[in-house]
C-alpha cells in the first residue's frame, strides 16, 4: 500500500542516520516526519497519520510532541 511504502522509505532515511555524527539531521529529519503526520491528521488521513507518527516515535521516544500526535492519531474517529 501506498502507506507502507511511505512508512518504508521513512525507516530506511532514518536507518541511514545511526552515526552520532549525523544526530542533528536525524533529529530534523523526525520532526518532519512529524509534520507530515500532523497535516495528515489535520485532514483526516488517520491511518497514514498513526503509521507516521508511530514511526516518528520509533525514533524520537523522548519527545513528548511525538507522543501526543501518535495518541492523537490512535483516537480519531
């Protein structure tokens, strides 16, 4: 589905981001991430939004941003 290659193509750029040297773009390329499922939840797109920020949470456990759009996701109608 079109989701799961999204989904894929996102862990597979973050997976390339493991070295400590490229924390910072790592850490620009999860919020963007996160801005993505944003506006897909802004428009009602609640599945790519939870697959998303389930991704994003993957990868960013600590950020409580994160955290609040994933269960903001999970409980859309």
């Amino acid at each position: 589905s079109p989701i799961t290659r999204t989904v894929g193509r996102w862990r597979g750029l973050l997976a390339m981001l493991s070295d400590p040297l490229e924390i910072q773009t790592r850490r620009n390329a999860v919020w963007t991430l996160y801005n993505l499922a944003a506006v897909r939840c802004s428009v009602g797109a609640t599945e790519e939004c939870a697959a998303l920020a389930s991704l994003a949470a993957e990868f960013a456990p600590e950020d409580e941003s994160v955290g609040i759009l994933l269960e903001r996701a999970q409980h859309a109608p």
